[in-house]
C-alpha cells in the first residue's frame, strides 16, 4: 500500500478578514488537492498586549505605522464566521481545520469536532493553553518552531496529562520564519523529533517555492503544512511566504507522486522491472567452441548477457566440470 502525506492547505488568516476571501480559499484548497484547509482563530486583543512589537517580517510586509495587535485585529475574522467556513468544508469535501489562539476561540471550534488540534510553535511554551487543549481523544499536531528537543517533550508531557496520548500527537518541525531561509531549514531535525516517541512527524514549510516540503516527504514527514494565498501581491503578513493556486495544486501533484514513489520498502525486484532481469543481467556462456567432456575454465568461458543461463555467481562451482555437450561460441553453458 502506498504512503499518504496529510497536506494541510494553510489559508491562516491570508482572507485579510474578508469572509468572500475565507470562502475562496476553501474552494481553491479543495481544487487544488489537498487533505485540510486550516485557518487561524483568535480574539486578539486576548493574545497579543498593546505593547508587543511586530516581527521583523511583519514590518517588512506591513510597515511599521500598524503595532502587532492593530494589524491582528483588522485580518483576523470574527468567531461568528468559523461555524459557516466550517459549513463549506463539509459541503465542497475537504476537512476543517482552525488553530485557536485564546480560550474562547478553544471553545468556538469545540463545537466542530475538528479531526486534529493545531497548536502553533508560539503556544508550546505556554503551560495553560496546552491544558486547555488537552482533552482525552484529542488528536493534536504540534509545530515545533523556535523549540528545543526538551522543550517539545515537556509540552507533548503535558497533553499527557491532561489525557491526550503521546501517540495522537504528531510533531511539526518548523522554522519560525517568514519566508524561511532554505540554510536555516534543517529537515534532519525531524529525526531527532521521531526519537520522542509521538504518533508521527511532519513538516511545516515556510520556504518559497515546494522543493522543502517535497524533500520532507521523502524524509518521511507524515503530514506537510504550508500557506496559500489567492495572491502574493495581497497587502498582509504572511502572503509573501505563500503559494498560490497553481503552486499549490502543483505540490499536491508532485507529493501525491511521492507517496507512490515510497512504497513498502521491502526490496525485492519490482514487477515494473521483472521483463529486464534476463536482458541487463548475465549467464555464463562459451568463450569459443567447447568439444563434449572438455574440462571448463578460465579461458574458454565467458559472462555475457543475456541472463536466464547459469548465473555467473556459481563461476567457482562451473570451473574444473566437464561440459556436457559441444557449445558454440557465445552460447549458454548447461549443466
């Protein structure tokens, strides 16, 4: 059977707070492929404080006029909009997914039965969130930006307690950066994520372009995350490390190719190469014409192709034995 990465179309809150564009990108996350579209919940007056600074990246994207907690508050939707992006999802197929930032968005998308919670790399430093999160038969997938092996294992022992199991948890190796330098990447990472234990690891890809997340496949991340937007040319933080359609649907195509590609990992000869055995492969045959009883050896054998003769791997066992009948030059020894 073959592999199935999880792609998880991250429409975040690239709809600038616009529901038409929230819409639009379900739509095109369900044209283009993938598994989830994911967006992001929050009242942000309750996560970021009026003295919090904007990222660097942030300001590049948006200056410097707006603070952090002005320009959440204008492209974040209102949670009254969460139950109708949800009605979409189930309509056009696609599954549902929104991380929440706060304690009433947890409560808002309690009443979606959501397949996985997504926590974000700046949520696992923090101890009462994670409680809130954890709920027995939870599903979580955790990006791990910013973190440490140690402090990942802390946050995954604390949805332990609160009754999530360690194998309902997938890691997220993630780069907290927007777009993520391909040097500061380290897809290795991701084995060291694997020794913790959880249900899985994946990726989620800051990058440009899809050459990282299609490594990361073939690295074995189980689940691949990456924003989308309608267009990178959209005013908002975090459209200028996103893929558009025809990208996105593109690393879809080449994923779902990948997947295939990674097989059972057992190796034995593939039946798609099973004809070419006999043509690549080679037998022992007469160097030059060999009379009945003549004593084979070095010097009058010879391994050519094709195979389906004697396999040169019994050359010791051939040496030294009579030939059993006359051989042309170039025909297949018997025995």
């Amino acid at each position: 059977m073959s592999h199935h990465t999880i792609i998880i179309a991250e429409a975040g809150v690239n709809h600038n707070g616009d529901i038409n564009m929230a819409r639009r990108l379900i739509y095109a996350a369900k044209e283009a492929g993938a598994d989830y579209v994911k967006f992001q919940t929050a009242v942000p007056e309750l996560v970021i404080s009026a003295y919090a600074p904007k990222a660097e990246y942030q300001k590049e994207t948006t200056g410097e006029a707006q603070s952090q907690l002005e320009m959440c508050k204008a492209i974040h939707l209102p949670l009254s909009a969460y139950a109708e992006l949800k009605r979409i999802c189930d309509d056009v197929n696609i599954g549902f997914m929104s991380t929440p930032f706060d304690r009433p968005s947890i409560e808002c998308l309690e009443a979606f039965d959501m397949d996985y919670w997504k926590i974000p790399s700046g949520e696992v430093t923090n101890l009462p969130y994670l409680r809130r999160i954890a709920r027995p038969g939870r599903r979580i997938i955790l990006s791990t930006g910013m973190s440490t092996l140690d402090e990942v294992d802390r946050a995954v022992g604390i949805l332990e307690k609160g009754g999530v199991q360690r194998t309902d948890v997938i890691l997220l190796h993630c780069t907290t950066q927007y777009p993520t330098p391909y040097e500061a990447v380290n897809l290795r990472a991701m084995d060291a994520l694997a020794t913790l234990g959880c249900g899985g690891v994946g990726y989620s890809d800051h990058t440009v372009g899809i050459a990282v997340p299609l490594a990361a496949v073939g690295h074995g991340a189980c689940v691949i995350e990456k924003h989308f937007t309608m267009s990178r040319s959209l005013p908002g933080p975090d459209h200028r490390a996103s893929l558009e359609y025809d990208e996105l649907r593109r690393m879809v195509q080449e994923i779902r190719r990948i997947d295939v590609a990674l097989g059972d990992g057992i190796k034995i000869a593939a039946d798609a190469e099973r004809s070419n055995i006999e043509v690549a492969r080679r037998s022992i045959v007469a160097a030059r014409a060999i009379a009945k009883g003549e004593i084979l050896t070095e010097e009058n054998l010879e391994v050519k192709r094709p195979g389906g003769g004697i396999s040169p791997m019994l050359w010791d066992e051939i040496i030294g034995t009579p030939a059993i009948r006359s051989f042309a030059p170039d025909e297949l020894i018997e025995r």
